[in-house]
C-alpha cells in the first residue's frame, strides 16, 4: 500500500510550511516582512532575527522532504511497472528518491551559511533564499564563493 501525498503541489507545500514556521516561531508579525514583498531576500533574511531564520530554513526543509516524498509518490503511481522490479533500488519509487535534494546538515548550519553569504557578498542579496540552499546542499554542494562567481557572470 503506497501512503498518498496531501499536497498537490510541492512549491506550495514549501511555501505554505516556511511560511507558517516563520509565522509559529515569531508572533510579532509586523516586525516580519514577506520575502516575497520585502526586496531582495537576502536583504529580507538579514533584518530578521536568528529565531526567525532558522525557523525559515526547518520549514524548507521539511518542506523539501516531505514534498519531494509526496511527488515520488505520485510518479511511482504514473510510471509504475507491470511487474515488480526484483531490485528494489530500480523502482521508479526509489530512483526519484535518489535523485532528490540532499541535506545532512543541521537546520542551524544552514542559517548561518545564508547569513554569512548575505553579509560577505551583500551584491548578491537578490539571489532567492531558496536558489541558495539548493547550491549549498549536499547535492551541489558549492562554496559561498563559488555561488557568488556564479552571481557575477
């Protein structure tokens, strides 16, 4: 039995979590400013305060998870096999898993990659909160000034 994803959609599942995270860690609502209204989100990220970052950044990546989970699902369902593949490994299941987003750091090592990119590179401070974490992942697992060479071309 194949447990079926509740959302439909893994951006908005991304959204909504780190939205409301932000939301659960911080109650002072006025002093938040939405990423996506606020400017350039590095420049977002730096006015809150270390509570509300790493609250952000365990909402994406629980969010991350679980979405990417949930998706998986739903293309195990589409392209599913007629027969059972005898490797478990060569399920379209499992490959899709494989070939997710990696992150075997701590929320809080995260948090503070983003803050020091934004303050050693403040140039860069229009480079999404999201298009960071994915470059400082385990599966692109770039330097700080790698990203912002890449910034620069």
């Amino acid at each position: 039995m194949t447990a079926k994803p509740i959302f439909k959609s893994r951006f908005a599942f991304l959204f909504l979590l780190s939205t409301f995270m932000v939301d659960i860690l911080n109650p002072q609502q006025n002093r938040i400013r939405s990423v996506t209204t606020g400017g350039p989100q590095g420049s977002v990220w730096l006015q809150w305060d270390e509570r509300t970052r790493l609250g952000f950044v365990r909402g994406y990546l629980l969010a991350i998870s679980v979405g990417y989970r949930d998706g998986c699902f739903w293309y195990d369902d589409f392209v599913r096999l007629p027969q059972e593949a005898k490797n478990p490994a060569e399920l379209p299941f499992a490959k899709c898993l494989a070939s997710g987003l990696k992150f075997s750091q701590t929320p809080e090592y995260y948090s503070k990659q983003l803050t020091t990119f934004y303050k050693s590179y403040p140039q860069d401070t229009r480079l999404p909160l999201d298009e960071l974490l994915r470059s400082i992942s385990d599966s692109q697992n770039k330097s700080l000034k790698e990203i912002d060479d890449e910034m620069k071309r």
